[in-house]
C-alpha cells in the first residue's frame, strides 16, 4: 500500500509513520525540508512540497493508492488568525483537488473536533453533534470548520473521504508542544491556577492506530470519533501531581477574570499563559463518545496513565521541563 502522510513531522504525524511503517506500508511523507527527521532516513520517501503549493501536491500524489492528510497548524492565537485560514482552509482544499486529480482511491482526513462539536459533561458529543461551536471567536475553529465544508463538496465530486477526529492527544513526541502545554507548564511551575472544564484525553499512539483503522476499515463519507477518557482539568492536574510527586494548584480561575488577563498578556507576552481562545474555550467540557469507532474500526486506547508517564519522561529526556 503506496501512500503518503502531509504534516508527518507533527504530533500525530510521527507517530502515526511509525504505526503504518510497522503494518508494513510503504510510506511517502510531503515535507518543505527534507532530512527534518534522520531516524526516517531509509524507512520513508521524503517528498519535497508545500500544502500551500497546489502543484507541489499534484506531482508528489502521482501513482499512489491512498493519502493521509494530517497538516495543520494549531493556534488560538489573535494575531496568527490568517494563518491558520491559509493553513486549515486553503491548504486543505489543495490537498482535496490534488488527490480527486491523481484519482486517489483511499483517503483519510484527520479532522478536528472543533469543526464537529462539542459535549456536555453530562451528555458527551458523538458524530452526530450539530454544530454548537459557532459563538466561539476562535480563527483555528472557523479554518477548521470551513475545511470539513469544504472536504463534503469534495465527496460530492467522487473523493473517497473517510473522517477521523482525534480527541486532545497526550504522550511522547509532541516537539512543538501541541496538546500538552498544561504538562509542561506545571512541571516548570508555571501553573498558579487551574479551570474548570475538561477534556477527553487519548494517547498519541492510539490516535495513530486509530487513523490506520479508519483508512483500513472506515466507510467513505462515515465519521469516527477516537479518544481515551473524559477527565476534568482538575483531576488531571491531580492525577499528573500524584504520578510526578508534585502538588497540583489549589486556586481555580474564574471564568470571568480570564478574558481580561488574555488581552493583556497577548499584548505583553510572545508566549503567554492564557491567550483569547483559551479564555473562551475554559469551562467547557470537551467531552466524547467514541463507541462507533470502538465498535466498528477496533478502536482502543491504553490507561491515561501509562500516557502521563510517558510524556512527562520524553519531556524530561528531551529538555522540556526544568531540573
């Protein structure tokens, strides 16, 4: 099985040429720079291309049997509001109209639960959620959301799209700190406070079989849902305390103070520790229900803690976290 992985050098991504790799594919990876990643070198094709570069992408998808479109750019970010419309937006609808040109006969698109929904804490989301995330001023959401809308005029046109929608990933591997900022920034100290709220939280390496299964055994046009446990923030941070040693933060933000805070540390901080989007995606709880792809694909995740540990360890190994 000839197939290609756009975004292979993110999060998901490394794990998820790892996965096909042993499942004895034969895997391509689009990258704007070859050698980014050495330990690849013989396992992989790298192929030289650009999402944002239509015919990069028409060239690189000759003579292959399937795509795996994972390349994305995660920001809630004000100021990065145009990017992620180039990136999420337009770089996707490249990726659709290259593949529907190169006649592409598998085609597995890892989209995003901001584009899908969201639950309650009493009433998890599933595939069927209509969309209830439009009141959220959030440019990562909107370019995600006009990207699956996009993706269905594609089906419409004979693009064989299967969905797969990751839940909030944790584990080893994350080099641009995607999903576990809250990791890393309460084991440097950096965390005074927590939220309410909460999340689902699904190992790394679980996501990747989960986006394998999904190409494998997922039906065109179906949506699956993979994730791992729905936990509040404040018992995270508790079951992250108790594995690591470290007391977790006793003070809980209010809802109303973090808006405020958000404006002025964007303004006075490159990297600050509540932006906009965080300040209006807190007190929800991100919940799911991935039975379908549990029952359909074989969907599974491992405990959340074997995921912690692993992640605080690549952290620690890789200079992340502060002796």
């Amino acid at each position: 099985m000839k197939v290609i992985i756009t975004g292979a050098t993110g999060f998901i991504g490394r794990s998820l040429v790892e996965e096909l790799l042993e499942n004895n594919y034969e895997v391509k990876v689009l990258v704007r720079t070859k050698g980014k990643v050495p330990q690849w070198e013989g396992r992989v094709q790298e192929v030289q291309g650009d999402i944002l570069d239509y015919d990069s992408l028409e060239k690189a998808f000759k003579g292959l049997d399937g795509v795996f479109h994972l390349a994305g750019v995660i920001s809630t970010l004000k100021k990065d509001e145009k990017f992620m419309y180039d990136i999420n937006f337009v770089g996707s609808k490249n990726v659709f109209e290259a593949a529907l040109k190169n006649n592409i006969t598998n085609f597995l698109f890892l989209a995003s639960i901001f584009a899908l929904g969201t639950g309650t804490k009493d009433k998890p989301a599933n595939e069927e959620i209509d969309y209830n995330l439009g009141n959220l001023d959030i440019a990562y959401f909107k370019a995600k959301r006009l990207g699956e809308l996009e993706s269905y005029e594609y089906l419409k046109r004979g693009l064989p799209i299967k969905y797969v929608y990751p839940t909030f990933c944790v584990g080893p591997g994350d080099i641009y700190i995607s999903s576990q900022r809250l990791i890393v920034d309460f084991l440097n100290g950096k965390l005074p406070a927590t939220i309410r709220g909460g999340y689902n939280a699904i190992d790394v390496r679980d996501t990747a079989k989960g986006l394998r299964l999904g190409y494998e055994k997922g039906k065109i046009g179906e949506k699956y849902l993979v994730g791992g446990e729905n936990i509040t923030y404040i018992d995270f941070l508790k079951r992250l305390g108790k594995l690591t040693g470290k007391n977790p933060p006793r003070l809980v933000t209010p809802k109303f103070l973090l808006k405020p805070t958000a404006l002025i540390m964007e303004k006075v901080m490159k990297n600050p520790l509540v932006d906009w989007g965080t300040a209006l995606m807190a007190g929800y709880h991100w919940y799911y229900d991935d039975s379908k792809a549990r029952k359909e694909l074989g969907h599974t995740s491992r405990s959340l803690d074997e995921s912690i540990n692993d992640a605080v360890s690549w952290f620690r190994d890789n200079g992340y976290i502060k002796k």
